[in-house]
C-alpha cells in the first residue's frame, strides 16, 4: 500500500463511522476540519483501522496524531514494505 | 475453512456498498421494519454494525414504523467505555426481531445508578438493564492467595445490592453477566487447585451469579462463554483497556452484540422454533435420486458418512430440548422417505419428522406450507441447505427465514448451525421436553378426525381431560414462556418475567389461571393461561381480563369455552359481577379478534388503534356442555367452589 491508498482507505473508514459520503483528506488535514472527528470516532477509527490493515498501534501511538499526514507516515511503518 | 466466531460466518457478507445503502435507508420513508432486518442479515464488522445502528436511530426519531420488529428499551451499566458497544446493539438486535433503544449511562457509575432513585437507569421505563460489570469492576483483577475467599463473597455483595437496589427502585429486571477468566495464571497447570487467584476466585463467582440469578429472577448472559469460545487472548486486549478502556477487544465487538440480540429476542419469544432440513448432502452425502440407498453416504466408516451423521445428531439434540424438525427437499416423496425408512445408518427416523415435504415446488411454498400446518410463523423457521443457489432464492423470496451459510464440508454444519444461535433459550420447561412428542400425537389426532363424523364425536373421542388451577410456584417457568412466546392466540400480548408472575401470585387483586390438557394420545402440558385483575366501579367489583392466551394446538377444542366456565366461576366465587375483556390487535393475532364476541360477551368500545373492549355480565353466564372432563388443581378443590 502507498501512501495514497492508506490515505484514502482512512478517509473510506472515517467517511463511514462519521456517515460522511465523499469526505477527502490531505496530509494537512486535522480531526479539527473534520466534521464529527471527535475523540469517541477517533477510537473507532483506529480500532476499524487496526482489523482493516491488520495491523496494531502501540499505547504511546494512540493519542491523535497532529494531522492526517503523520498518521499515514504511522500506519505506512506498520505495513510491510511493498 | 469456516471464518472465526468473531466474524459471524453463519451470515452472508455484506455488499461493498453497505455503508451507502445504510444511509439511504436513514435518510428513507415508509416502514422500516423489513429493510432493517435485512441489512442486519449479513456479516457486519463494527463499522458496518455502525452505520446500520445510525441509520435505525435515524428512522426511529423520525417515528417510523419498525413492525414486525418489538421495541425493547435496554439499559446499560458498565464500568467501561460503551461507545463502540452501543454501535453494534441496535444493528444486531433488529437480526433477532428487536428494536433496540438502547440507554447508556455514563462511565463507571454502576452503583450510582442503581442506588439512586432518581437516576436515569431507575426512571427511564427500561425492559431490561444489562448490569455489564467485569472482574475488574468486581476487584477479581488481581489474585488474593491470603483471602480470595472473601473476596469472591465481596464481589458477589456488590452484585447483589445492585440487582436488590434495582428492583427495589422498580427499575426494568436486571440481566448479569457471567465474568470471562483473563489469561494470566500465576501458577499455571496448578492455578485451579489454589484458592484466591483470579481463576478460582472468577469460577466462584460465575456460580454465585447463576445461583444469584435463579433467586432473584435475572436473565443471565454467558459473556464468560462468549470470551472462552472467541479465546481470551483476542477478548481481553490489554492495549485497548489501557488507552480507551473498553471492557474487551473492538474486534469483538459485533459477535457481542449478537449474543446480546439473541438473548433479547429470546426474552420477546423471537427464538425459532423449527428447523427445517434439506436433504441430499445436507443430512446425507450424494443425491438419493441418483445415488440411491447404497449411493448415499451417511453413518460410521468414513469421514463424509460421519459427518452428515453429526448433521442428524445435531437435529436431534435440538429435538430433544423441544424444536421441531421439518423436511423440505426436491425430491419425489416416496424417494426421499426410503432412507428414513430402510436405511441402517440413519439416526433421524421418519417419527422424528413433523412435517415432510419432498415434492418439485419451489422451497419457499414448501416452507410456507410447513409454516402453516405446524401453526408457526415463518419468522420462526431455519432452514439448512447445502446448495448456495437455493439459499440465496430463499433469502430473497421469504427474508424472515433464517438460512445459514454453509462452507464446502459437512463436518462444519452441525457447528454453524449451534453458532448461529436461532435457538436461544430463557428457560428451559418440562413442556419444552414434551413439545415434540405432542406434535408427534397430532398427526395421529388428525387421523381420528378423518374417520369421525362430526366435529362433537371427534372432541368426544379425544378424551380430553382440562386441568384447571391458579398459578403456582411449579408452574412459574412455564407460565412466563408462555406469555412471552405466544403471538397468534393471545388477546393483549402482554410479555411478563418470571418475578412479574410471582408477584400476582402474592397479589390478592389478581386471580390467575393455569390449564393443562391431556387426551387419549397423551399430555400437552400446560396450553392456556387467563390473568384478571380487580378493578371496583362503585358498588361493583369486576375483573379485567389482564391476559388471555393459549397455545394454537389446541385450537378448535372448546378449550376457550372451558376456560370462561373457570374463569366465570371464579368470578362467582368472590362476588365479582362483570368480566371486562380487551382485545388489542397486532400483525399476528388476528385470529382472537373475535374471541370474545364468539363467547358471548359484547363490545363496548372500539378504540382508533383497533383496541377493542368487551363486557360479560357473570350472572347471566350459563355454562355450554364441555367435550371434556375438567379437574381443579389442588388449591382450589371443587368442595371449596
């Protein structure tokens, strides 16, 4: 997975637990211009991630990261290089 | 290979598009109720479940119409986060024929919210309150090798005040859990056989529960199965607890939420009640009309042969706990009986068969007709068939049919078909026992029927003996299966719990009545139930007729006729001088809509709703003669009527 499709498969998941139908993410993007990214979807987000991507964040990773873009960057380590 | 438990395999997989149709259904009009109920048919993930949930609570605030879904209003008590598990309920619950309003409280205030008066749990007209409390809550989350003794008694005080302060603030009947054992043993192998760690002091605690449960009469969902079955590594996520603290794996979430769904469609009397069996190569390998009797495989020796054995050992054993077999298969009737009949290896015999359907009309008229000759919904039926086309056309022409996926090999279905969960029991009754056995003996009455001349020789020949007696403690199981799961000859529909029957009998303002029914065929146990409740209008006292219902297989034998003679004798008995019925209709009792009136009682009022009030002047009650003998049970005696 590129960065791009991890960026559009968090906007897919997002999109689908905040009921938004086309939301687009950036890199710059915060849970802050996201409508309904609230700490309570953040959680959601992360755990529909962790079963999506089969894949786990560590305790210390959790805390929102700054913008879309840092966790791509995260999620991009976890995944086995192409 | 089968899927994991966590990921619902007995369900079909969601369309890629869900999350889209989930929200043209909430943002949708009309009734909701089937479009509901089949979204909630497929495989959902958390995610999935969400959508759907959103999308119910959507059309709910819009006040759409849910039939045929019941409403049940859940409270919910945890020393956790709920957010991801209020998610999955309400998606889960409409798969089992429930639509949940679920009323969460906020985090870790258990005690509060049962102690207090005034809290939302105790004045939020509740059904039920999931009292979700693990053994972190119960402080069994570290072992206490000095005094694990008292630690177990500890745990159990604190889940008892909650269930007695509950009930004392009349709030809905408490549901427990039972605890799951997080994997840590601090001896290993030798962990069981020393008192105060966390497993011995758990396994108490989940005793004292069910004993706790038994007492106070609480209904009881198995979270420490739940766990054991999804493995306790995958349900206890260490990581999750720690950040966001939710009381078990997310991952989890969605098969939670099923058990819950079936427990509550248990509790509103939406378990299944038959299940109906395909044929070739679902209860035996090969194809009978082409293989034929030394073709098939069924029985021991190989593998494939065992396998579909197990098919029919499962079928049994549901039998025998009281679910109905029926055969619907496309096969000439002679053809697919022979095995049945002839074959050594067959475990299912013809007898164990209430209805047999082998012809070439399609499954879902098939299904139909067995729905209708057994007097049962179709909503109450699970078929099991290995041909993926049939099933998917079944799902299709008759969604309320539960069809489980089946994988490739046989020795999965007996596991997918117990996984699926369609069963699910609240209580488990003699008559439960006997069930089968009865509508065994209805085939035999039909035969009678068929060579009587009318229809007084053929209740005459029946023999029957009607057992009449005021509610008791014996009884009291089966009393409140009965109110729970009758929908068709049940004149207000009103579901109690075990504890709402034992408080009429303590009640001198309510007198009750229980039948039993017997004939030359044998018991059909307890068959009818009438509920009156004193009201005064000025110098005159009179019964309402609270509940009024009875099973369908004794329709047509002058039960009904029988029972006002009761009732109206107790109403002489302590100087009641008029019977006030209400019939209050629903999608399924059309069939009393006339009740009344078929009695002799007249309609005093028809409300908009359809809610129909009738009145029965006692002193002009004459008794008809009673194809049938009718004895008193032992408190009341005829020398004291």
């Amino acid at each position: 997975m590129n960065r791009d499709q991890i960026r559009s498969k968090i906007a897919e998941l997002l999109g689908d637990i905040t009921d938004n139908d086309d939301l687009a993410l950036t890199d710059e993007t915060t849970a802050d211009d996201v409508d309904g990214w609230d700490s309570v979807n953040h959680v959601k987000l992360i755990v529909a991630l962790e079963s999506a991507l089969k894949i786990r964040f560590d305790s210390d990773e959790i805390t929102a990261p700054d913008n879309v873009g840092a966790l791509v960057d995260l999620i991009a380590e976890k995944l086995p290089s192409a | 290979m089968v899927a994991p438990f966590v990921q619902l395999p007995w369900l079909p997989a969601a369309p890629a598009d869900f999350a889209s149709l989930c929200r043209r259904f909430g943002s949708g009009e009309g009734p909701a109720g089937a479009e509901a109920q089949r979204l909630s048919n497929f495989a959902l993930d958390a995610t999935q479940s969400g959508s759907l949930s959103r999308a119910i609570a959507r059309r709910r605030k819009a006040k759409a119409d849910f039939a045929p879904l019941s409403p049940f209003r859940l409270g919910l008590l945890s020393n956790a986060t709920t957010d991801l598990i209020a998610d999955c309920l309400p998606a889960a619950a409409a798969r089992h024929g429930v639509l949940l309003d679920l009323v969460t409280t906020p985090f870790d205030q258990v005690m509060q919210q049962a102690l207090d008066p005034s809290s939302e749990t105790n004045n939020a007209g509740l059904d039920a309150v999931l009292v979700a409390v693990d053994h972190r809550w119960l402080q069994l989350d570290r072992s206490r090798l000095g005094g694990g003794d008292e630690q177990s008694a500890a745990a159990l005080e604190q889940l008892r005040t909650v269930v007695t302060a509950l009930r004392g603030n009349r709030a809905a009947p408490p549901i427990l859990q039972t605890v799951p054992v997080p994997p840590s043993p601090l001896f290993g192998s030798y962990e069981r056989r020393v008192r105060g760690t966390i497993r011995t002091m758990i396994e108490d605690v989940n005793r004292g529960i069910l004993d706790l449960a038994d007492e106070t009469g609480c209904t009881v969902l198995d979270t420490a199965a739940l766990a054991e079955r999804i493995g306790t590594d995958l349900w206890f996520d260490a990581v999750q607890w720690g950040a966001y603290k939710l009381p078990f794996a997310a991952e989890a979430g969605p098969a939670h939420a099923d058990m819950v769904g079936r427990l509550l469609g248990a509790i509103r009397g939406k378990a299944r009640k038959c299940l109906v069996l395909d044929l070739d190569n679902t209860v035996w390998g090969g194809v009978i009309g082409d293989d034929g009797m030394e073709g098939i495989k069924i029985g021991q020796g190989s593998a494939v042969g065992e396998a579909f054995l197990a098919v029919q050992h499962a079928a049994l054993d549901l039998r025998d706990r009281g679910i109905i077999l029926a055969v619907s298969s496309k096969n000439d009737d002679e053809v697919a009986r022979r095995p049945f009949r002839e074959h050594p290896d067959m475990a299912l015999k013809e007898s164990h068969i209430s209805v047999f359907q082998a012809n070439w009309s399609d499954k879902a008229s098939n299904l139909e007709s067995i729905a209708r000759s057994l007097n049962i919904g179709l909503d109450a039926l699970v078929l099991l068939d290995d041909n993926p086309a049939e099933r998917a056309q079944l799902r299709a022409a008759l969604p309320m049919v539960a069809v489980p996926e089946l994988p490739q090999d046989p020795s999965w279905y007996p596991g997918i078909l117990f996984a699926a969960g369609y069963f699910e029991a609240v209580t488990f009754s003699a008559e439960d026992r006997i069930r089968v056995q009865s509508y065994a003996s209805d085939a035999q009455r039909a035969e009678v029927f068929a060579t009587s001349r009318d229809l007084g020789d053929y209740l005459g020949s029946l023999a029957m003996v009607m057992t009449a007696t005021p509610f008791d403690v014996q009884g009291r199981q089966r009393i409140t299966q009965l109110t729970n799961k009758t929908n068709q000859f049940n004149l207000t529909t009103r579901r109690y719990r075990e504890s709402d029957i034992a408080a009429f009998d303590a009640d001198p303002a309510v007198w009750t009545l229980q039948v039993r029914l017997q004939d030359r065929f044998g018991d059909l146990g307890m068959i009818a139930l009438v509920i009156c409740r004193t009201r005064r209008d000025g110098e005159e006292t009179a019964w309402d007729i609270d509940t009024w219902l009875m099973s369908c297989r004794v329709l047509g034998r002058k039960v009904e006729e029988a029972m006002l003679a009761e009732v109206v004798a107790g109403a002489r008995e302590t100087g009641v001088a008029r019977l006030r019925g209400t019939y209050i209709p629903t999608a399924k009792n059309g069939m009393v809509a006339e009740h009344y009136s078929r009695l002799g009682f007249s309609m005093v009022e028809e409300a908009t709703d359809g809610t129909r009030y009738y009145e029965l002047d006692v002193a002009r009650y004459e008794a008809p003669d009673l194809p049938m003998t009718v004895r008193h049970g032992s408190v009341r005696t005829p020398e004291s009527a």
